[in-house]
C-alpha cells in the first residue's frame, strides 16, 4: 500500500486494520526520531482509507497542536476539516455550519455538539444513519493546551459517536499524561528508529531526475549514510544534507558529459547521459567523502542553509581532469565572528570584561586584578594550585564547562577599570590631561562615562550579554551574564593585544 | 483632587499631592538665543543673523551628508529586495520540505535610514520606472511589543496583510462565526482570493513580507512557534521573513533559538558595512572632496574627537551626524564673528552705535599686523578705516579662505591620486587607508605636517618607468581638467606630457627630464597648497582650527559630574553677571540644601545619624537666614546668590511677615524639617544612602573617596 516509506510496513498494516475495523477511542503514536516521516505514513493511511470505497465511510482531521494555539483554533479547524469545508473570503471567511446560527467554536460542549453535527452531517444519505468514522490526528500533542488534554482523550465517551483520536508526538505518553488517572490510558505505538538501510532505500526512491545517474545516486546516498547516520536518524536531515551535496558531487559528471556531447555534436549519440564509469564513482567518492562529514558539521545545526552551502562548496570546473587531491571545502565558521571585529574598541573590553567576570569566581578579582602584587607571586599561586586538585575526591567541574555565572554591573566595571588600566592607556587622545595627578584617575573617570553604560544597555540588546536581573528593579546593581564563547572571547583578547591567560582563575 | 485647583495640603489622606506648574501667561517670553561668549563685541541682531547663518551651513553639510549615507546603503539594499523578489524562486532542487525564507540584516552603525529606505524600496507604488521587479510585495511590519504572546503576533501578521488596501476590498466577517483574526488559514484564505481576483500566476504572485524590528527583542519561545506556524503553509503563502538586528554576529541566532526550529528557516545574511571606513569615507566626501564646499572646515580636534569617539564609544552614523550638528552649532554660538561666514551685513546696519563693540572687534581683528610697525602710522592706519573699506576687507578675507580651503582639497585629492597610483604600480605607497587611519591623515594635513610625504611621494616619482609615467599623467590630467580653477596645473601637466618619449624611442635623459620635472613640481604644488588654514585672515569664521570638541556634554562622567555638581553647584547654575569675583571661596550657607547636606555627609564616618546630620544643617539654615536678613537689610542684591532653588522664596517673603515669635520659630522649625527631608530623599535619590534596619535613626554612606 505504501512503498514510498520502506520500515513502517508493520505499522501501517496494524493502524489500518485497526482504524478500518474497530479502533480503539483514543492512541497514541510515539516517534523520537522521525516525526515528521511518521505523520506523513498516517496521512497517507488515513488518505487511502477515506476514499477507499467500503460500507464505512472514514473522515479525518489533522490538527497541529502548535498551530492551534488556543482552545477556538483546535475546534474549528477539526471541525472544518471533518466536514471538508474550505473558508471562502467572499462570504466573510465563515465556519461550517454557521449558517445555522450555532457557534461550535466557543465551548468544549459546543465542539462536541459540532462533531455531532458533522457526524450527522456526513452521515446522510447513507444506509444507516450515522455510518461515519471520525478520525481526528493531533500532530505535537505534547504541545497541547493543558486544558483541552483530558476532554481529548476522552472525546469518544463524551461525543457518543464513533470516533477515534490519535496523539503523535515525539514525548512518551508518561510524560505528559495528566495526572491524577483523568485520561484513559491509550493504545500505545511505539515507532523504532528507522534503520539505515531504510533510509537509504527511501532517499533512493525519492529521486527523480536523470534516470542515467540513478546508480550513481545510490551509491552516493549509501557513502552519506555511512558517514552521517551515526549522527542523525532523521531521515529528513540526512536528505537535506544529501541535497546540498549532490549537485557539488554530480557536476564533474555532468560537465564531462557535456563536453563529450559537444565533441560528437555531429554523431548522432542516442544517449544524452553516459553513466559514469565505475573508476569515474571511486575517484568521486574519493574526492568527496572528506566534505560529508564537513557538510554534516554545517548543515545539521544549520550554520549555513544548504542552497549556500552547495554553492559556496561548488568543484572547480573540470575536477576530473585535475592530478586527485582533495577538494577544499569552503568552512562558515571564520564568518561567524568576523562581524564582531566592527564593535567600537569600548564594547570589545565590556565583552572581555563580562566574560573574565562570568568565568572567575569574585574572591578572585583581587588577586588577578589587584595592583601591587608583584609578578613572582602571581606565578607561585599557579604553581602551587595544581597539585592541590589532584586531592579531594570530587573533583571541582570547571566553571567553563558548567557555563557563565553572572555578575553585578560593578564587578564588572571594576574589571574593566583593570583591563583598561593595562591595555588602553596609550591610546587615548587626552592621555596627558593634567587634570589628572592620581594614577588611575582618568580610567575610573573612563569607566563612569554615560557610553558605558550606554555600551552595556547596547550589547544587552544585541545579546552579547544576558541581564539576569529585571529591567524594572531600581534596588541594588543590575546583574548581567556573558553571552559570548570563549573562542569569541579569545578573538577580542587578540584584538585588543590583551594576555588573556594571566586573566583566568582555572587554567583553561 | 476635590479642592479644584487650589489642592487641601492638610489632607493626612493623601500621600502626595501633585501641583502643576503653571507657566506666567501674561508675559510672552520670547524664547532667548544663547549669548556668545564674547558677547561684549556683539551687536544686537546677532544672535538671531548668526543663527540664521548656522541653519544655512548645517543644511547645506547635513543633506551632503545625507547623500553619502544613502550612497553607502543602496547596494545592500538592492541586494535585499532582490533577494526577497527570488525567496520562492531559487530553491535547491532535492530538498525533502520546503523551507521558510528568513533574511537576516546586520545593520550596527546605520539604524532607521537603512530601514526606511529598504521600506520605501520594497513596497514602490506599482508603475514605477525604476523598480527591477514586476511582482509586487506586500509588506508588514512588526515591533517587539506586537509580539508579547502567540495570538498577539499572529493576529499582528495576519491583521497587517488581510486589512490593507488591496481590489479585494473590505468583507464583512461575523467574529463569532468565522475564521478567528489570528487564524493564519485567514491569511491564507485571502490571499486565495486576492490572487484569483488579480489572476496571478505562480510567476507573478505578490510575496507577503513581515518585517521583524529589531528581533533580538523578540521573545524566542513566541518566535519559534511563529515561525513554525508560518512555515506550515508555504509555499502556498508566499511568506518571508525579513529580520533587523544590529548586533555584529548572528551567533545568538544558534543560540536562542532550537535547532528544531532554525532546520525550517533559510537564514540568508545580508551586513551593512561597518567600521572606521565608514567615518573615514564620510569626512573625506564632505570636508576633503573637490566637488563638495563645506561652509564650515572642521579643524584637527574635532576629527581626532570624532574619529576617537566612532572607533572607542558607539559607532552609530547618528552619532556621527550628531557630533558634526554640534561642532556646527557650537562654532556659530561662540564667536560673533561667525555671523560673517555667508556675506556681510550692509552699511547701515554695521553704523549703528550699537554695532561699534563688533565693528572694533574686527577692525582690530583685521588690521593686527600692522602693529608691528611703528605707531604713528598705525594711527593712520585706524583712522582710514570706514566700514565700507571694512567690508570690503571681509569680502576679500572669505574668498581668500575659500580658494586656500578648497586649495587644499584639490591638494589632497592630488596626493591621494598618486599615492593611489602608487599602489596599483605596486609599490609601497604611503599605507593610507591601510596602516595609516585617513583620518589622522585629515589631522595631518590641517596641521601641515605632510612634507615627509610629500617628499616620499616626489622621490617615488623619480623612480618611475617610462609606461608608468604616461600612466600617472594621463591619471593627472584627467584629475585637474574637472577642476577649471588649476589651469597652471593643466598646463604643467601638459607640457610635461609633449616632452615624454613614445615607446620606441625611450631615451633614458627624456625620462628623466619628465620625472624630475614632475617631482618638483609635485613638491612645489603641494607645498604651495597645503599652507595652514590659520595664515588667512579671520580664518576662525570658516574653520573650528584648534577648538576642542565639547566632549564633557556627549559623554559625562557620571560619577564624576554628581559629585562636581553637588560639590560646586555654582559652577552649573547660571550666575548673576554683576558678580564678578568668581574665584572667591563660596561660604557653606551660600549653597543649595542639598548641597550643604552633601558637605556634612562627606565629613560623617561610615554611618550617619540622621539626627546629628539634621542639627548640624540647621546651624547652617541659621548662619543662612541671618545673613540674609542682614544683606536685605543693607539692600543688596548679595542675597540672590546665596539662594539655592526655588525653595528660598519663603524665606524672602518671611521677614515682614514675622507677627509673633513663637509661631514663627514654629514655622521656621517646619521649613527647616521640610527642608532637610527633601535635600536627604535627593540624595538617597542619587543614591548615596542606604537605608539598614541595622541601627537606629542611621543611614549607611555609600560614597567615599571624594576629593573636592
């Protein structure tokens, strides 16, 4: 019945034959994995079923539980959809049967009323009355308004007609089940992860164009699910991948074949595609299996999308002909911070001030910042603080690794009176005011100038740093977070010609 | 309040009373144009000519700079709509859903101009000639507090698209019976029938933009679920997503955002450009530009300031505009003298007595030099002065600056011709725009101190090839003949030109010939050009020379501006001009309550009691009053000056008034009460005390260290 989604044989044979016969009121269908394949097989199920020809008539309503936000949302789309009714913008936009005077859409007893009267409704003209099946799909159920949880799940007892409703979502059902036993318990599916060989046979079956090449398309999605499906079982995120690479990996083909074409334009050659050669398919998988894992390093968490990353990853023309080397692939992640290089010099110190005050603990402020101490001892504290932590049976998590703390606003400033006491003296244009006489005078003037604070509202709202504390408490020093990396911040440290290591409590 | 306007002050009821200030209606105060600082030499419509004369230069500097700025952007704005016309029609084949375009636009320094214009450009009426695309967009834009919650945002989108203007026109809906406003199937339902109504094609369709400002205040977990929404129904809403955001990176975009959702977004960058380049363009197209004549030349402080303030504080372009507006407005409100910047008044005016302080000015402004020789002529000298001669003097002086002033500009787009030359040959050039700032550049060559590079440049020359040669004076002579004042350059070039060999004859005594000649006159030119803007007479009317940017009004220290403020209030508050003894040491009592509040607590230890801090200001109220009382009695106008704000007016009117002694020493006992607890609630306002439970009738310092 369906072939487009090989490993759900097994289920689409149990929910068919269940919704056809005698389906239980309420199921549930878990997937972690591939939600997104798992609505499209029901679909498909409750497709062939509806319009199969038999004595039962089967009508099904999808609904998105995010999309369907509020409680009127749910209804009248279930409603609109069991009846098949499309708004119209000339008549106003009007719900199904609102000629009638009835509103389904404001109450849950309204909606029932309304799934009586589609029953009825699609049940005319049959031989029995009310010979209808309602099936009612609700996508991301886990997302579903609390309120509307319990009433759903028991909508077949409370509508009395034959109706069945099917939760799928991505969280078992124990944990989002209403407490308390309000909801009956369901009629579990549990999806299994599909399997490579699955994928494979599915992405396969997708292509479409330039049947010549399919053999070397096959080849080239098995190669990809080897390397990437350790990583992601989704068969969506493996076919994105598999778009944005392929082009790149069939060009070399199509260019050679088209300069063949153009050589014997004048012999008549039957054929517009010559399958590659089978040494053509390994010098190619040679030359492309390093990008995969690159491609997968980029595209799953999307920090390109694929249309660019498969034009900024293009083989330069005529690959084929070149001595083999690998391709060089072109890698986003330098782009990433190119753009915080143009933040004003003031800005760039705040961020490294954040971050130095996010990462050290505050006893330590006097001891890294403080003026006086003479470089011997600075060194012996480091000496002396390693081999204490080999000691202790619980070893201390490294503030790095458990993320940033945050930090009042004067912590912060007075850290940035430090930094800029050391790195920035020189270059300012007023460095030889005379108004100053007090060593240090002039950075504490710097640090309580109004662009100060004007930079930490900025950044705030550029969400370079976090502010932790409300935005309307006027009681006591703001506190803020660092929202920039330590690579971010190991940049700006570069920048600004600041020894970043002396700065951190723990080594890093 | 019940009591009408007059409000019951006795009412224990009440915790506050508010009483509105009522403006003098009877006197119209003309609003008054701030006085020079010299405004003994002023006359007395000069103020309102000088302000006249601001109005004139700044327009004239703020639409160049208006100009360059629209430059700067065009291209990323091109490229924007282009790309919003081709969201849905460039999409990578094999793709398994599809995805939601999203445009994501960096914009740090240049803010709403960039954004109005991109506005402007995407929704251009229809029959536009100059419009690249035929489809039509349709644009709605949202703000951060649309979007506080989820039917909120979506009734903002769908509202903003179905309530527009368009042939369909306007259905009535019964809100109980159809489609929820916020319903995104509402949109879609429009737009079905908007384009079977318009019978668009899949080609010809309108794309249905939302415009999210500054979208890193937009709640995440509402933007997620927006996104999800509006990327279950596309393609068949033609939906994009256009995102302003000024922050440098989009690294937040991975981090406050789920993977889940950023997998059904197409996240396309779009980044203005940003930097010191920026600045540095901007100055040299208004202020070092052949084809542009400022009114008024900023000096070297002033770019030093600006360029230290764009690369250290806040590289905003409205910054930029604003430090410009105020060097402007700072130039014409110091010196009368700037009223002459555009012409000069006529005779009549200038004859008025009123007049003659300005006129001496001048007249001992212009004919300075003359001091030096001997004294008998120099009264001569005064004597022929009439104000005819004067102002003919004046004529002459402004186009002596002009043409010395755009003598300059010529000189540096020269310079900066051939050092470009020089870096296209391939050589090392003088590093401008790479390791040297243009801007220090800019301060270089107003402070005339370029010969090194000057001379680096002729010794350069020397060493050119015959082809290069022909090279730079082709460039030369391209560069001087849009410029029809440099004739004498134009010739030189020219002559140079007919006396260089062709090819084939490259006699190396020619080549020689040329450059040297080149070389020096190089040297000689600039030299000549690039003379100090100081040397003309009254240079100060057309250039801010040496004058310091008034750096202390844009960025204060605000520690240190409180505590000044507190410490010297005089200094702040406008002064009675009759007092002249400025420097004299201001007594205690002289002070504003808070201030004198402010000078018990900086002698107080880590706690202050309030009561011994209140007893001690009512000595001081003491000392006050009796000096008051005795300076009224002497019938000078001292006392004004030892009144701090307006509170002072009931002791003023106190004296005469005093019936009996004991209800007066009742009254004068609440004044000082009253006064006391607004001068401290001031100060724990300024936030210099800190209320503990810890002791009583105590308040905690909290500032220390202040040297006064």
């Amino acid at each position: 019945m369906d072939t487009t989604h090989p490993g759900y044989e097994d289920f689409t044979t149990h929910f068919s034959t269940l919704i056809s016969t005698m389906p239980p009121p309420f199921m549930y269908i878990n997937d972690a994995d591939a939600i997104q394949t798992t609505i499209a097989v029901i679909d498909n199920v409750l497709n062939h079923l509806s319009s199969a020809p038999g004595p039962s008539k089967i009508s099904y309503a999808r609904a998105d539980a995010i999309a369907c936000f509020s409680a009127r949302l749910l209804y009248e789309s279930i409603i609109n959809s069991l009846a098949s009714w499309t708004p119209q913008w000339e008549d106003g936009a009007v719900n199904w049967g609102a000629d009638n005077g009835v509103k389904w859409n404001d109450t849950f007893d309204g909606f029932v009323h309304g799934l009586r009267a589609v029953h009825a409704y699609l049940g005319k003209g049959k031989e029995k009355e009310g010979d209808v099946r309602l099936v009612i799909v609700v996508e991301r159920a886990e997302r579903l308004i609390p309120e509307l949880m319990v009433p759903l799940t028991r909508l077949g007892e409370l509508a009395r007609v034959d109706l069945c409703v099917v939760f799928v979502s991505e969280a078992p059902w124990e944990t989002i089940r209403p407490p308390l036993g309000t909801s009956p318990d369901p009629y579990f599916f549990d999806i299994p992860p599909p399997t490579k060989e699955d994928i494979v046979k599915h992405l396969i079956s997708k292509y479409s164009s330039h049947p010549p090449l399919k053999p070397l398309y096959t080849h080239f999605i098995t190669t990809l699910c080897d390397v990437c499906y350790p990583f992601t079982h989704d068969p969506h995120e493996l076919a994105y991948i598999a778009a944005a690479r392929w082009p790149g990996f069939v060009k070399p083909v199509v260019d050679a074949n088209k300069r063949d074409m153009d050589l014997d334009a004048d012999s008549d050659s039957g054929e517009a595609f010559q399958p590659p050669s089978e040494e053509t398919r390994m010098r190619l998988s040679r030359l492309f299996n390093p990008s995969l894992s690159l491609a997968l390093d980029a595209l799953y968490p999307r920090l390109q999308n694929a249309t660019d990353w498969a034009k900024a990853n293009e083989p330069p023309p005529n690959l084929l002909d070149n001595p083999p080397t690998n391709i060089k692939t072109a890698l986003p992640s330098g782009e990433k911070e190119a753009g915080i290089t143009s933040l004003p010099r003031l800005s760039k110190f705040i961020l490294l001030a954040s971050f130095l005050a996010s990462t050290n603990p505050p006893k330590s402020d006097l001891r890294i910042f403080g003026r006086g101490l003479d470089e011997k001892k600075k060194r012996k504290r480091r000496a002396s603080g390693k081999p204490t932590k080999t000691k202790g049976g619980v070893t201390k998590v490294a503030q790095r690794l458990l993320g940033p703390t945050s930090f009042t606003l004067d912590r912060m400033l007075a850290i940035l009176g430090a930094l800029l006491e050391e790195n920035d003296v020189d270059s300012r244009i007023h460095r030889h005011a005379s108004e100053f006489s007090i060593p240090g005078e002039e950075t504490d003037m710097e640090i309580s100038r109004v662009g100060v604070y004007a930079a930490v509202v900025e950044l705030t709202s550029m969400r370079l740093l976090t502010r932790t504390s409300a935005v309307d408490r006027l009681d006591g020093p703001p506190t803020f977070r660092a929202a920039v990396g330590y690579e971010m911040t190991l940049c700006l440290a570069k920048e600004l010609d600041v020894s970043l290591g002396d700065l951190f409590w723990e080594v890093m | 309040m019940p009591g009408g306007d007059a409000p019951n002050l006795d009412d224990i009821s009440q915790t506050t009373f508010y009483i509105p200030y009522k403006p003098d209606v009877s006197k119209p105060t003309r609003s008054r144009l701030p006085e020079s600082q010299y405004q003994e030499r002023d006359f007395t419509e000069g103020p309102d000519l000088r302000l006249a004369a601001y109005r004139k230069a700044w327009t004239k500097c703020f639409d160049r700079l208006q100009t360059i700025i629209h430059n700067l952007q065009t291209p990323v704005v091109a490229a924007v709509v282009e790309e919003v016309h081709r969201s849905y029609t460039d999409i990578l084949p094999g793709l398994p859903y599809p995805e939601l375009p999203v445009i994501c636009i960096t914009d740090p320094i240049f803010g709403s101009s960039f954004l109005t214009e991109l506005t402007n450009q995407l929704e251009l009426p229809e029959d536009t000639p100059d419009s690249l695309f035929s489809q039509k967009t349709f644009v709605t834009h949202l703000h951060p507090p649309d979007c506080g919650n989820i039917s909120s945002a979506m009734k903002s989108i769908v509202n903003g698209f179905v309530e527009r203007e368009t042939t369909l026109g306007k259905v009535k809906r019964k809100p109980a019976t159809s489609l929820a406003n916020y319903d995104i199937t509402l949109l879609s339902t429009w737009y079905k029938a908007l384009c079977e109504a318009e019978d668009f094609d899949a080609e010809s369709r309108p794309n249905l933009v939302v415009f999210l400002h500054e979208f890193e205040q937009f709640d995440p977990i509402v933007m997620q679920d927006v996104f999800y929404i509006c990327s279950t129904r596309i393609p068949d809403l033609p939906l994009v997503f256009i995102l302003s955001t000024s922050s440098p990176t989009t690294s937040w975009l991975h981090t406050s955002y789920s993977r889940a959702t950023l997998a059904r977004l197409r996240v396309r960058r779009f980044a203005l450009p940003s930097g010191a380049k920026i600045l540095e363009d901007i100055i040299l197209k208004t202020f070092f530009d052949v084809e542009f004549e400022p009114d008024v030349m900023i000096g070297p402080a002033n770019i030093q300031y600006l360029q230290d303030y764009f690369t250290r504080y806040d590289s905003s372009l409205d910054k930029v505009l604003t430090i410009l507006q105020l060097i402007h407005l700072k130039h014409f409100s110091s010196d009368p003298l700037t009223v002459l910047i555009h012409a000069t008044p006529g005779v009549t005016s200038l004859s008025r007595p009123t007049s003659f302080n300005f006129i001496d000015s001048l007249a001992e402004r212009l004919y300075a030099p003359s001091t030096q020789t001997p004294s008998e002529t120099h009264a001569e000298d005064w004597r022929s002065i009439t104000i005819p001669s004067l102002i003919k003097s004046i004529d002459e002086a402004r186009t002596s600056f002009r043409s010395r002033a755009r003598g300059i500009r010529v000189a540096f787009g020269f310079i900066n011709l051939v050092q470009c030359f020089m870096v296209l040959q391939g050589y090392k050039g003088l590093g401008w725009g790479q390791q040297i700032s243009l801007c220090d550049v800019f301060v270089d060559i107003l402070e005339g101190s370029l010969e090194k590079d000057i001379k680096y440049l002729s010794i350069m020359v020397r060493k050119l090839r015959v082809e290069q040669l022909r090279g730079l004076l082709e460039e030369i002579q391209l560069y001087f003949t849009n410029i029809p004042t440099e004739e004498e350059a134009q010739a030189q070039i020219a002559s140079l030109q007919s006396i260089l060999p062709n090819d084939d004859v490259s006699l190396s005594e020619l080549r020689g010939q040329v450059a040297t000649g080149l070389s020096d006159w190089l040297i000689g030119y600039l030299n000549s050009r690039l003379t100090p803007l100081e040397e003309s007479p009254l240079w100060d009317i057309w250039y801010t020379g040496l004058t310091p940017f008034p750096s202390e009004l844009l960025n204060p220290s605000v520690r240190a501006s409180i505590l000044s403020g507190l410490l010297r209030p005089h200094d702040f508050a406008e002064r009675d001009n009759e007092s002249e003894e400025e420097d004299r040491e201001v007594g205690l009592w002289e002070l504003p309550d808070t201030s004198i509040l402010f000078k018990r607590y900086l002698d107080s230890g880590k706690m202050i009691n309030v009561y011994d801090w209140f007893e001690s200001f009512k000595t001081v109220l003491e000392t006050q009053a009796e000096k008051g009382k005795s300076s009224s009695g002497r019938g000078t106008p001292k006392k004004q000056k030892g009144k701090g704000k307006g509170k002072q007016k009931a002791v003023e009117s106190e004296p005469g008034e005093w019936e009996g002694e004991e209800e007066e020493e009742e009254k004068w006992k609440l004044e000082v009460q009253a006064r006391f607890m607004r001068a401290m609630q001031e100060l724990d306002y300024l936030g210099f005390l800190k209320h503990t439970g810890r002791k009583a009738d105590h308040v905690l310092r909290l500032v220390f260290d202040v040297n006064d």
